[in-house]
C-alpha cells in the first residue's frame, strides 16, 4: 500500500463528540498522546482503537463530531495515527478543531455512500480529489489563510513558526 | 484598518475599564444582518459578506475547568504574555467542588495561571456556570463580541452580542494574539409570532425548532431571532433559545436588545457592579447593533408561538423529538433540573410551583445556574419548597451535565432533564438514556415517576 493509499473506517450519520472522545475524561485526559489514542472512539467502535493502523481513514456520514467543544475528540484520532476524516458534513467546532489540530477533515458527500469499511482510497491534496476505485470525488479547497494553519499542522506551530 | 481598529481596540479594553466611544458605527457598507455587522466591526471593516474569512478581536475569551489544559498549550507558544488579560474571563463551573483529586489539581493549575497572568475576571468554584456568569456580571452585552472554548457559548447572543464557541488551541492562540479567523456564516432569520400557550415554555419552543430543522439545520450558520413573538419571552427563556442553537450547529444565535433585555441587564448590573452600572449600560446602549431591514438571509422561517406544543427529546439525539403526549408512559429514576440552559430562577420557580405540596417518586436533582439564582431561589422560597418535596440541591455549576460527577447515571437508568445534550454516554453512563424537557416536565415526571406534563398531574 502506497504512503498515499488509505484504508477506510466507516460509520453513520451524527456521530458526535461524546462518543469520539467520552466526557468523563476531558479534565483527567488531555495531552497524553497513548492515553487520548486509547480511548478514541471507546462508546462507539471498541475495535477502532485496538485495530487503527497509521495512516487510515474514517469515513463517515452527516454532522460528524456534532456537541462538545472538545478538542481531544480531535486530538485522539491523530494520535491514533488517522490521516483524515472524510464526511459528508461536519460539525463547524469540530471541523476548525481538525484545521487548528493539522487533522484533515474533508467534506465529501459523494464519496460516503459509494466506499465500504476495508476498503482504500487516495487523498489528492494538490487538486482537492479522492480517488476510490479509479473513480475522482472533489472536495472544496480551503481558503489560503486557513491551509497555512493546516500545513503548518496546526494553529499552535503555525504560531510558533510565524513567531520566529 | 487603520483608525477603525484602534477604535474597536478601545472598545474591547472596557471590559475591564470604561472607554467612551464617540465616533459613530452608523456607517456600513452594505445592508447587513445583525451577525454580520458584528464581524465587520470586530474586524475593523465596515463591511461583511457570508463565506468571507475575516480576522477578529473578540472583547471577551471564555474558558472554565479547561483553562489549565488551554494554558499548557498557550506555554508551548512562544508568546509567553498574554496580550489582553482584560478580555479573559475564566469560571470554574464544569467539576465543582472537585470531586476528586485529579480535578483538585486541576483548579489549583487554573488558579496559578489567573494569578500568574493577573486575570481579573476570575469566577470561583460555587459561583457557577460559565455563561450564566458572565451576563449576570455585566462582561457581556449588546454590540459585544465572545468567542468561547465551550460549545455553548451561542448563549450571550440573548444580549444581542455576537459569541461561538472554538476549540482549545484557538483560545490559546487568541490568548497569545488577541485575533482569530472566523468564517462570516449566512444567517438563518426565524421570526416569532403570538405568545406561548400556558404550560410551553421557550424550551418546547426550542426542542421544536432542533425538531423541525435538524441537529445540522443551522451547521455553520447565525440564527438571529426577530418579531413580535420575542415581547412575550421573559430574559430567562431567550437564553434558552440562544444556549440551545449550539443543538442545530449554529455558530451564532442572535436577539435584538429590547426593553426586556434592558431592563434586566440594568438590575443585574445594579447588584453586581453597582460602582460602574451606569456607565457600562451607556456603553451597551452606544455598542448595540441592529440588522437591516433590507438585509440577506439564507432562510427565512416564521413560528406562531400559540401553535408550539410540550415536546421532548428523546435519546440519543436532541433532534429525536416527540410531543410530550405521545412519548408513552416511561418511568423516571432521576430528574435533573440545571445547566446553562434551565438552571435559572424561571425555572426553577417552575419546578416549585409544580412540587409545592407534593412528594417525589423518582429522585430530583436541582443545581442552580449560578449563586446568584440559588440565592434568589431560596429567599423566594422555592429552595424549601423543592427540599420539602424530597429534592436533593447542588452546588450552582455544570453538575452531572457532561458526566464527570455528582448525579451521573447507572447503567438502565432514565434520566428526565432540563439540560441541552442526550447524547450516548453524555451523563457518564453509554447504557443510561436521558430525555430533555422544560423543568416544570421534569418536575412533575419526578412526582408520576414517569414522564408526564404538570397539568397531567391527579
Ligand atoms: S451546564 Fe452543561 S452544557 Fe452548560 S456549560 Fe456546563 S457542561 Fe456545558
């Protein structure tokens, strides 16, 4: 499998931030990356984090990550070693904390209802493209101010190298 | 931006100290909606367009328990000061009193920042939840703007000020650079009209609304609220409806400032900054915002409040709405009366009038909004009224809203609640299930033992 394939997870419509990262540790569990990674998903999919493989996708239905503000509901998935959640909508706090995380998150209706769980995809970042299949889905390219943060792999090195 | 900046800079200082404000925003560009001259000014533009990526200045940065967790990220900046300590504003709320030492510690971390960093707008454990707090403190009002690391921070918009909840590495970075990126969202109009039949409370009006237009119906949008159906809606039960449009993906939610919100912003103001009530009041009234009449909105709905019915929530999602007389007989364990959404006098007068006399079955948890609703709730008699009935009474803070403690469930448990979120796990428990309801419903189900409305009550 090339750097650039990626294999797919997949889930439904409104998974939401309770389940992607519970409540009960958001004080207790914040910037362990083993620890964030252990728990992600716990209330949904208790395979995900044992299986998860550096490099794979989540794709997903409507309003992924919609509820609470928290950031380890990003977090846990890029320490688990995920490139991207690819959905076909997300929840807006969710989606600004996986620009401000460097996690990709990808708006992509089209593709979610054609790919099954196992299989793999392409991430096409220069032209905006997933490829499935021999098959090209586009996504929106994000706005030039807003990719720097991501490419930066985050609004905290975005600022640490814009400060130097 | 020249000299409109340094006016917005002086403007965003006053939440600390006054600033007069003499120059006129009456010039905008274009006609606007209410959200979107908010963004234009705290940008230092006069105009803003939907879709549009703009960099703003927030007057107020809200975070609570998470501060410690915020500030070791803001430690890994090279910043090291933060810009505006004025504009920070911190509560302890969401685990309070701790209730273990991981979360003792926790607070101690927060405690040491705000020293370290002499934030001045410090809210102690036991004062209460975070956006309860800052309208009763007079931080927040119209014209102004909030950016929060809580997904409820839609609620100021009951101010009429613009405020959207961000994650913790924004506030980080705003902490250390005082700006952030924003999108201007379209804006969602829903016009109110006639008055609420007796027995609805804005909560059923709100439950219906997440209903009818979806958990996603207003994903990255504003929603601003306008007719003449907003006379009837008392101050208590406009934040419900602004609190809870964080349930329909809203990034902002927005009411006009009106006498009612006048008048209540001047009595608060006059109890907890009576030195400077006067002159913070002419600084809202010199800041409020209002749309334009000829201004562009992506949907237009209208509701006729006397047509809105007691509904309810049902797991595992908000959206999962039903009318409360068709939900069917479901027995209660535990009833929560709190959070930011229905933790306020309103409500909880709601429940003691429904309690008064009577004898729970199922358990009653109330947890005030804040120490000032507590406070008034006991001296109106409705602490004792809920005590009397069997009703247990919390420290004012989150309680068991995003389960970390003090009520959360066992598994199998069915839980009838004032708060915003059902979500799987959302008390603590995957196995639980939790309605939501308007307070005096969650009252009157404790009483049944199962879920009923108070007028259904032999
Ligand atoms: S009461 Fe609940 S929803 Fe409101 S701020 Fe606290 S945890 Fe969040």
């Amino acid at each position: 499998m090339s750097a650039n394939s990626h294999r797919i997870w997949k889930y439904g419509d409104d998974v939401n931030t309770d389940v992607i990262f519970p409540g009960k540790y958001t004080y207790t569990v914040s910037h362990d990356p083993a620890e964030l990674a252990r728990h992600a998903l716990e209330d949904l999919d208790p395979q995900f984090a044992a299986n998860v493989r550096p490099g794979d996708v989540i794709v997903a239905g409507r309003n992924w990550g919609n509820g609470s503000s928290r950031e380890q509901a990003v977090t846990c998935l890029a320490h688990a070693g995920l490139r991207a959640v690819i959905a076909s909508s997300f929840a807006r706090i969710y989606y600004r904390n996986a620009i401000n995380n460097g996690l990709l998150a990808i708006p992509c209706p089209e593709i979610v209802s054609v790919v099954s769980a196992g299989d793999v995809l392409e991430i096409d970042m220069e032209n905006a493209t997933l490829i499935w299949d021999g098959r090209e889905f586009g996504f929106p390219p994000l706005p030039a101010q807003v990719r720097d943060i991501l490419d930066a792999n985050g609004i905290i090195p975005y600022l640490q190298a814009k400060h130097l | 931006m020249g000299s409109v900046l340094a006016i917005s800079q002086d403007r965003l200082k006053s939440t600390g100290t006054e600033t007069k404000r003499d120059t006129a925003y009456g010039s905008f560009a274009m006609a606007m909606t209410a959200t979107e001259k908010l963004l234009a000014r705290a940008s230092g533009s006069s105009a803003a367009k939907p879709g549009e990526v703009l960099v703003i200045e927030p007057d107020v940065i809200l975070s609570h328990d998470n501060t410690a967790a915020i500030a070791q990220l803001f430690e890994q900046l090279p910043h090291r000061r933060v810009k505006y300590p004025e504009r920070l504003a911190i509560t302890l709320d969401h685990a309070v009193p701790p209730p273990n030492p991981g979360h003792a510690r926790n607070h101690q971390a927060v405690r040491r920042f705000v020293r370290e960093h002499g934030i001045g707008n410090f809210y102690e454990v036991g004062r209460g939840i975070c956006h309860q707090v800052l309208c009763e403190e007079g931080l927040v009002g119209p014209g102004l703007t909030l950016l929060g690391a809580d997904s409820h921070s839609t609620h100021f918009g009951w101010l009429g000020a613009f405020s959207a909840g961000i994650g913790r590495s924004e506030v980080a970075a705003l902490w250390a650079t005082g700006e952030l990126w924003l999108r201007v969202p379209e804006t969602i109009r829903i016009r109110l009209s006639g008055e609420l039949k007796t027995g609805v409370t804005s909560k059923d009006l709100t439950i219906h609304l997440i209903g009818q237009l979806s958990s996603e119906g207003a994903s990255y949008k504003a929603v601003e609220f306008d007719g003449g159906g907003l006379n009837s809606l008392t101050p208590d039960s406009r934040a419900v409806l602004t609190n809870m449009m964080a349930e329909m993906g809203a990034k902002n939610a927005w009411i006009a400032p009106d006498g009612v919100t006048w008048a209540w912003l001047e009595n608060i103001m006059r109890r907890t900054r009576a030195h400077d009530c006067r002159e913070r009041l002419a600084y809202f009234r010199d800041n409020a915002l209002y749309p334009d009449t000829d201004a562009d909105y992506a949907e237009d709905h209208h509701i006729r409040l006397g047509c809105i019915e007691p509904v309810i929530s049902c797991p595992q999602s908000v959206d999962n709405v039903l009318p409360l007389s068709e939900v069917g007989e479901i027995p209660v364990d535990l009833g929560f009366i709190g959070t930011c959404t229905n933790g306020r006098l309103e409500d909880i007068a709601a429940a003691a009038e429904v309690l008064r006399g009577r004898k729970i079955r199922a358990r009653l948890l109330v947890i005030p909004a804040s120490s000032m609703v507590l406070r008034d709730a006991s001296a109106a008699g409705y602490i004792a009224a809920l005590i009397d009935a069997g009703a247990t009474v919390g420290t004012p803070g989150c309680g068991p809203c995003m389960g970390v403690h003090m009520g959360v469930l066992a598994p199998g448990e069915v839980c009838v609640s004032s708060a915003n979120r059902n979500f799987r796990g959302r008390m603590g428990e995957p196995e639980a299930r939790i309605y939501l309801a308007n307070p005096a419903v969650v009252a009157a189900s404790c009483v049944a033992g199962h879920i009923i409305h108070p007028a259904d009550l032999l």
